[in-house]
C-alpha cells in the first residue's frame, strides 16, 4: 500500500512539472496585439501590423465619435476626432499596399479632409452640421473601400451604443 502510495505521489509530481512547463508563455516572432509594434526607425511597419488592425480602430473611434457628438459632448468628440486624426496619418505615412492598391495614397487624400470637416462641427458645437460632416465622413469611407476594392465592407451611422460608455455631455 506505501508502495503504490509512493508511485501515485510520484506520478503526480510528475504530472504536475510536465504542466508547468507546457503552460510557460512561449516566445514569438510576431508583435502582440496589446503592445505596439511601430516605432519611427521601423521600416517594415505595414509589414508588421496588418492594416484590419488599424481600420478596426477607426471603426471604433467613429463610432464612439458619432456617439459623443450627438449626445453634444463636444470635449469627448473631439477626443475622438483626435485619435482618427492619428490613425490616420500612421497608415497615410505607413507606404500600406494591399493587393496592388495604394491604400495609403487612398487614405491621405480622402479621410482627412472629411476629418477636418467633422473638426470643424465640433468647434462650432453645431450638431447640425456635425450630423452631416459625419454622414459625409462614413460615405466617404465606403467610397474609399470600393476604391480599394473592398466594396463589402460597407459602414453604416450607428444605431445604438454597443460600448460600456456613457457618451452624455457633463453636467455644467
């Protein structure tokens, strides 16, 4: 009975070294999503991170835009025109190409003037024009991806809020 108490014992320790070992992070050559990848000396950027990575940011920034700007929280609005701004200077200055396209030619020369249009509405704190500076902003971006020949990916004015985030203006 000590015996096979002993083996049991054993082979648990056992059991319990090959599982930490498998479990130890393993190392990659890829970047992790969670850290960014690019720095001003990097060259292969576009190589590194894939474009969706980028363009799945600027859906979200949109829509928390849209969200805030028609709750008139003008500050978070332009939050949010900021970081658009900035996304989309890294895939304009990015050299991106995808299958052929200039898709970095394609974003300097039609996001950031819709860009600065929607600026403009969020300095005016006109929701009026805002409305429409975004609707013009969202039309532009499906033209962009028709041009890119990703006519599938078609974006739409939100409809609801899908974050855990209150976009009401502050109480003054």
């Amino acid at each position: 009975m000590k015996n096979q108490f002993r083996i049991l014992a054993a082979l648990f320790v056992t059991v319990l070294v090959f599982v930490g070992f498998a479990c130890q992070p393993q190392s990659s050559e890829e970047p992790s999503v969670s850290e960014p990848a690019h720095s001003d000396s990097d060259e292969n950027y576009a190589e590194t991170v894939p474009l969706i990575y980028h363009m799945s940011f600027i859906q979200r920034y949109s829509t928390k835009l849209y969200l805030a700007g028609m709750e008139e929280n003008w500050g978070l609005a332009d939050i949010y025109a900021h970081e658009l701004e900035e996304l989309s200077e890294v895939i304009s200055e990015g050299n991106m190409m995808d299958d052929g396209i200039d898709i970095s030619n394609l974003m300097s020369t039609m996001l950031p003037p819709q860009l600065e249009q929607v600026g403009e509405a969020i300095d005016n704190q006109d929701l009026s024009q805002f409305r429409q500076n975004y609707e013009n902003m969202i039309q532009t971006c499906n033209q962009c991806h028709q041009a890119a020949d990703y006519g599938l990916v078609k974006i739409t004015i939100p409809e609801g809020n899908p974050f855990n985030q209150d976009f009401s203006a502050p109480a003054e």
